[in-house]
C-alpha cells in the first residue's frame, strides 16, 4: 500500500491562488482522469484521493484544503468573501456557492491540466455542479466519472474523530486504523499532524446535516448524466481502492 502524501502533485497553484504554478509539470501521454469525489464527511474521500494521485498521477484538488490554508494566513489579508466562507468552514456550515464556485472559476486552469484532476469536496449542491458543468465546457473537458462513497453513519463519525492531517502536506491518518509511524509526525514530510477544528462533535453534527440537506439533489444530477458510481466505502483504504479501480477498469495490482 502506498503511504499518505507519497504522491508528488503538490497542489500549490490551487491551495495558493490562481497566481502560483505548480513546481512540477504533470506527465503528458497517460490517460487522462478527471473525476469527482463525493460522499459524507469522513467517508474518505481525501484518503482515497491520495491513493488515486499515486495510481493516476492527476492532482488532488480540494475546496476543503483551500479554505484551510486561507484560514492559516493573517485574517485581515482575507477577502470579505473569504472570512464568510472560513467562518462557515469552523462552524460546519456549507460556504455559499457564489463564493466556492469564484474559488474554481479562477482556478480553472487546474481543471484543464494534461494531468487530470481528482476533485474533493466540490460540487457539493447540484446549484455546484451545474457551475462545474458550465467551467468544464468552458475549458474545453469533460467529467469521466463522479465517485460516490457511502459508509453507514456510526462509522463516520468515528473516521472523523480519530483523524489526524499533516499541517504542511495535508496527508490524512486516523489514529486507529491509519496511524503515522512516530505519533503526531508526518510519515512524508516529518510535518506536524493535527486534529481539524471542524472535527469537533459540535461542527460534525452540523455538516451531517448540510450534507443530507444537499446530496440527493447532486446524485441525481450525476445520475441524469450517467456519471456517478456508488462504491461501499466499508473496510480498509485498500479494500475500498481496489472497488474504486474496479469501478473504473483500473488494473489491479497483487
Ligand atoms: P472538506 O474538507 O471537503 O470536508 P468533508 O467533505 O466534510 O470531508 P472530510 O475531509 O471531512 O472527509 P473525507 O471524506 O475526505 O475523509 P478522509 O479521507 O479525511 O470540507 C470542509 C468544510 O469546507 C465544509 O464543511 C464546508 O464548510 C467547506 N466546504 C468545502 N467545500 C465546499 C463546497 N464545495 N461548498 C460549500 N462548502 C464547502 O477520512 C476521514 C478519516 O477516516 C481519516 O482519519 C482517514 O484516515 C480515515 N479513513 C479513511 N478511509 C478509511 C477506511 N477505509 N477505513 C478506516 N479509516 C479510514
């Protein structure tokens, strides 16, 4: 199995702004994969991400990491729209669609990278995919698929109480089932692993409901569009992968 964050995509044109380039160039040749990530807090989206970044090579993009890297910075640097959508983020809330969607718009040459892209926590509202649908025509591409994850709640909330992120390369690790080799230090970059502010009881509580709120109206809209997979993300990282490469013709690898 791969370890967290060993994918090379460092994801800085996205994280920091439409003005910051990528310090790798993305390989050109390979099929390209542009896929969408959904499912409920906790259900391993971001883990499975990082997995097919390694097996794919397409970058990792997700809103979730860019309002926490501009919560990071000094908040009278923030934008109006900004400090809105980092108070939504801490209290659980769901930012509004305006705001997230200007976030994509202008990083949209993300979108149509040779490399593909894996996105994580967008769209979250069919009012999102429908702005997605509309970026991605006017980028020239397509969705190859929208991966749907579902894992029964209980086992939720316990992914999310137990998780750990690195600081500085955003790998996730659980302390249970996904624990770095020395506590609290990143396995990649020796960074520091912290719990996210959004993983208290109160906040999850929260975004369980934002997200019953908002999800069956973004499946159907992948449905409509034959797009969406359902994929039980019970059991371990690997077992969800191998239905996940399954689900899209992936080779598996013994
Ligand atoms: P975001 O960062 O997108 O959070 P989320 O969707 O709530 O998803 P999570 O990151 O919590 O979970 P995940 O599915 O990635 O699980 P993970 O792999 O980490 O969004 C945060 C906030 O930003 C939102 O609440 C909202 O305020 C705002 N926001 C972002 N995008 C927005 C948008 N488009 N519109 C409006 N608002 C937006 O796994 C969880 C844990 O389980 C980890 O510890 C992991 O190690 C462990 N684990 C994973 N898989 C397994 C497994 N198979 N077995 C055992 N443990 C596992």
């Amino acid at each position: 199995m791969s370890t967290p964050g060993s994918y090379s995509n460092d994801r800085a044109a996205w994280l920091k702004g439409p003005g910051h380039r990528c310090s790798e160039a993305p390989a050109r040749g390979k099929r390209v994969w542009r896929l969408v990530l959904l499912g409920p807090p906790g259900v391993g989206k971001g883990t499975q991400a990082q997995l097919l970044c390694d097996e794919l090579g397409s970058c990792h993009l997700s809103t979730g990491d860019v309002f926490r890297a501009a919560r990071s910075m000094e908040m009278d640097k923030a934008s109006p729209a900004m400090v809105t959508a980092i108070e939504c983020m801490v209290g659980g809330k769901l930012v509004p669609d305006l705001t997230v969607v200007n976030l994509v718009k202008e990083r949209a040459k993300c979108l149509r990278c040779v490399g593909g892209f894996l996105l994580d926590g967008f769209p979250r509202t069919a009012a999102q995919a429908g702005s997605l649908e509309e970026i991605l025509q006017s980028q020239g591409v397509t969705l190859n698929a929208a991966l749907y994850f579902e894992l029964p709640l209980e086992q939720l909330r316990t992914r999310l109480s137990g998780r750990r992120t690195c600081g500085r390369c955003k790998a996730v690790y659980h302390v249970a089932n996904r624990a770095s080799a020395v506590a609290g230090v990143c396995d990649t970059c020796g960074g520091d692993l912290v719990q996210r502010e959004d993983d208290r009881e109160e906040a999850i509580e929260k975004r369980m409901v934002a997200y019953n709120l908002t999800m069956e109206p973004l499946l159907t809209f992948y449905a409509e569009r034959k797009l969406l997979m359902r994929i039980s993300a019970a059991g371990s990282p690997d077992q969800v992968f191998t239905r996940v490469k399954v689900a899209l013709g992936l080779p598996i690898h013994e």
